[in-house]
C-alpha cells in the first residue's frame, strides 16, 4: 500500500533519522538503503525492508511496483521533503529502512572459507569498496572488527549491493582485533597481517589452513601487537617512490593474488 506522507510524519523524521545517527541504528537494528537500483538489489537479496520512500516525482516508478508487490509499505513525499532525508546532496529517488542482517562470528568460520578482517578501518568508502572487492575475488565473509559502522549509508552505497550478499560479522569491544584473532586462530585459521613492505606475497601464503587476511586503519595500519599475534605479514610490492597503497587498492591486489592461489 502506498500513502502519501507529510514532513513532519514520524515515518519520514524515523527515516532521517537513521541515515545518521548510528546509535539508533545499533539501538533498533535498522538501517537505510539508499537508490533504485541497491533498494532493488536488497528486495532480491530476501532482505527485510520495513518501509520505503520516494518522492512525488517518482510515484510511479518500477521499485514502488517491486515493493509494493513484496509487501512492502511505500510512502510518497514531496521532493523537496525527501532531498531532507537522504544522507546525499545528490538524492537518488529511493530510501528503504531495511532490518540488519549481520551474522555470528561462528558462522563465518565453521566453513573454513577465505575472510576477510576489517580491523578498524575507519574510511566508510574503502570498506564498503573492500566488501565488493571481496565479493569478486571470492572471498567467503567479511569482519568488521571496531572502526566504521557497517550499516552506514555510505559504506551501503560504496558496497553497491556487495552487503547484502557477503556474509559479514561485526565485533566490538575493548581489544577487539586481538580476541577477534584469538577466535580465528582457535577456529583453525592462519591470520595474516596486511603491512606495507616486508611480507610475503599472496602466492606465498601456505594454503594448509583457512586463510583471515587483515587490513587496517588507514593512517596507521595494523598495530604492532596485532602484528605480532598474527602467523606472518602480508605486502604487495610496489616500484618507485611509493610508500604505500591506500587501503582498498592494497586489499584489492591481495585478494586477487589469494584467489589466484586458491584456483591452483
């Protein structure tokens, strides 16, 4: 069913609210997704969505058919309403509240897959770039140990759909990335911290036991302890006067050369 909706009504200010404000994301287990095309995307991935909105200006176009035909609640809001909403400058004509679909640390390594780890990286644009990186070069899961929120709409949109189809986990807490590579390593896991230069190549990497790639936060990468609590170091090399990759090229390189390995 779809309603037409004021500015002022709690559905649309809830909708606002949630493509900013983190904590009641956390709090209520919601989040937006953002466009035609991911909102699309999210419907086809089975995902709950528990409302969407668009503006006048696009009533009548195909994602209010697809949502309305899943059971979807639509709203429709003026277009000025709706520019107010979204957390870009540049709305696309669609916002879905969509439920949280994160999984249990468990459940990413009872099948002993290629993960991909996170640690504080803080950049929502290079983790939801790393998500879909991961999607193409195969890797099984993603953990998002402390740093930037999953659910925030840019790393939705950077992601381009790639969250709603990679399993991911989200940790917390104090010390996280070392009782995350704890839990790693008791699951049978090899952990391999991403550093600029002195690792080993992917090609290197022993392929014995699963495989947990760690890249960390953009300005000071990997802490030195978390290093050392890994089985060895991982590089890309590089030429020139290059001292390092950005962190999204450098995982991107890595898991290229991790798939390439696995393919042997």
């Amino acid at each position: 069913m779809t309603v037409e909706l004021a500015g002022g009504n709690q559905r649309v200010q809830r909708m606002r609210r949630l493509a900013r404000d983190r904590d009641l994301r956390q709090a209520e287990g919601r989040y937006v997704v953002e466009g035609p095309m991911l909102v699309e995307q999210a419907l086809h991935a089975g995902l709950d969505l528990e409302q969407l909105l668009v503006p006048v200006s696009a009533a009548h176009d195909g994602i209010v058919v697809a949502a309305e035909a899943a059971g979807v609640p639509c709203g429709i809001v003026e277009d000025g309403v709706f520019d107010g909403i979204t957390s870009t400058r540049s709305a696309q004509p669609a916002i879905a509240e969509v439920c949280e679909h994160h999984v249990d640390g468990g459940d990413l390594t009872s099948g002993g897959g290629t993960l991909l780890i996170l640690a504080e990286v803080s950049d929502p644009g290079n983790a939801g770039t790393l998500v879909r990186t991961a999607e193409a070069f195969g890797v099984d899961g993603v953990v998002f140990a402390g740093g930037v929120d999953p659910y925030n709409p840019k790393v939705v949109r950077s992601a381009a759909g790639s969250t709603f189809r990679v399993p991911f986990a989200v940790a917390s807490g104090d010390e996280v990335v070392p009782v995350v590579i704890a839990a790693l390593a008791e699951a049978g896991y090899s952990c391999w911290a991403t550093v600029p230069d002195g690792g080993v190549t992917p090609e290197e990497v022993p392929v014995d036991r699963p495989v947990a790639v760690l890249l960390g936060n953009e300005p000071r990468g990997l802490a030195p302890e978390v290093i050392a609590a890994c089985d060895g170091t991982l590089s890309v090399p590089t030429v020139g006067q290059v001292e390092s990759l950005n962190v999204a090229a450098a995982g991107a390189v890595l898991l290229y050369g991790l798939q390439q390995v696995a393919g042997r």
